[in-house]
C-alpha cells in the first residue's frame, strides 16, 4: 500500500478545555509518531474538530474506521476527501494543531465541498485547493500554546 490522506470533521460531544485538548494531543502524538503518521487537527471554540491524517493507507484507515469515528467524544464524523498522494502535506508534524474559527472552519468546509456535490459524498482524494487552503490558513497562525513538538 501507499501513502493516503484522510480528510474529516466532527463535533464535540462535551467541552474541550485545554487540558482534554492537551491530552487528546499527547494520545494522538504518541500514535501517529509510533505508526509514522503525520497530520493537523483543528478545533474550533465550539468545539467542532477537522482533521487531516497522512500515512500508509491501511494505518490511516484503520485508524479513522476503527478508533476515530468509534471515539464517544464526539459525533457526525463526516469523511470529506480520502485517497492515494503523492506526498505528505505535513510531514514535520505527528499532529500539528491550530484553533480555527467558525468562519475559518466554514470557508475551509465550504472548499472541501463543491456545490455540485450533496451531502457529504467523499472526495476521491483531498482536492489540492483544500490543501492550499490549509496549508495558508497554517502559515499565518502561530502555534498554539497546547501545540508541544
């Protein structure tokens, strides 16, 4: 198999202060250097998450199907692109973290969904102008204090 990316977003079943956060990052961090994965997760005040997870395919699947849409913590775990890349987006980071907004997280939504599509219907692979945007949008944020290498 070969390098995949997985694109989704989520909603929060419960608050995540910054101590869940730092913990969730530190689970996620631990994981992802230990299968070599790599990947950004975003969160956004009201607690909706969207996440980019890069890596073997079967580890990325495995790890979405199996652990991340199963987690209690949150809901409506909405796959938005998935597929085979060429390389990876976020190679220096096991997971990079940012706090989006929600016109941020919407413009980003809004781009990884064309208006042809209805529903959330997953994209063959993560458009490369949704990663554009994300690799913009963390480029000119600075990271955040919870964001440990």
């Amino acid at each position: 198999m070969g390098l995949y990316h997985l694109l989704y977003h989520s909603q929060a079943l419960q608050p995540f202060d910054t101590p869940a956060l730092t913990a969730l990052l530190h689970q996620a961090r631990a994981f992802n250097r230990e299968h070599h994965l790599s990947g950004l997760l975003l969160h956004t005040p009201d607690d909706r998450f969207f996440q980019i997870l890069e890596g073997e395919e079967d580890v990325v699947r495995t790890l979405y199907y199996d652990r991340i849409v199963a987690d209690p913590r949150h809901h409506h775990c909405r796959l938005v692109g998935a597929g085979a890349c060429a390389e990876r987006s976020f190679a220096d980071w096991n997971m990079g973290f940012r706090v989006a907004n929600a016109a941020e997280l919407h413009a980003l939504l809004a781009a990884a969904t064309p208006a042809e599509l209805l529903l959330f219907a997953p994209q063959p692979r993560v458009r490369p102008e949704l990663l554009k945007l994300l690799l913009d949008f963390v480029a000119h944020h600075e990271l955040e204090s919870i964001s440990y290498a």
